[in-house]
C-alpha cells in the first residue's frame, strides 16, 4: 500500500520543525525547549501551516513576550511551512518532570 504523499510532507515537515525547535533555548535553563518539554503540540494543516501550542516555565518567565515570537519566526523560517502561528498555554501547567531524560541528564538531574 502506498503512503499518502501529504502524511510524508507533514511527517518530514515535523522533523524539521523540531530540530529547528532544539536551536531555541530558555534563557534561565540552559536547555532547548523542545527538550524541557515546553512544546505541547505541533499541528500541521494540509495547507503546511503550523499551528504550536506551547507554554512557558512560568507565566512570570521573562521572556514571555519574545519567545513565543522567536518560535512562530523560526518555525516560519522552515522550508515548506506557510505560516506558523503560536499559542502559549498554562494549563497543564509545565514542571520538570515534562523535560527529556536528555534534558535532565544535562542539567544533571539524574
């Protein structure tokens, strides 16, 4: 049976939005925030525009106004996307068991 060709697209289209995810850090923890886990959902449309729901380590996080900003640019800035829009959300709220093993292991967590 053959693969649906735009499954393939969004599939490849994801990859490249997550390693684009892990050059994006929080700026108190030195860590991407792909891997802190502060990225909940990457929705891909059949037109390739992304939506993100994502949240912050805090809703006090300094750079609540800026990172959101940076994500939808630099997920916009992938070959292929059309538009990249971000939505920060609370709730569940993030906490430090949401990090990678990657994440912890690096900040020396375990």
């Amino acid at each position: 049976m053959m693969d649906n060709p735009l499954r393939e697209i969004k599939k490849k289209t994801e990859h490249k939005i997550i390693n684009m995810l892990k050059t994006i850090f929080d700026p108190e923890i030195p860590v991407d925030i792909y891997e802190l886990g502060l990225i909940y959902e990457i929705k891909i449309d059949d037109e390739i525009n992304v939506g993100i729901e994502m949240t912050l380590t805090s809703p006090n996080c300094p750079v609540a106004e800026t990172l959101p900003k940076e994500v939808e640019d630099k997920v916009g800035e992938v070959h292929g996307v059309k538009t990249s829009k971000v939505n920060i959300v609370f709730d569940p709220p993030w906490d430090k068991d949401m990090m990678s093993e990657e994440a912890k292991l690096d900040l020396g967590m375990i």
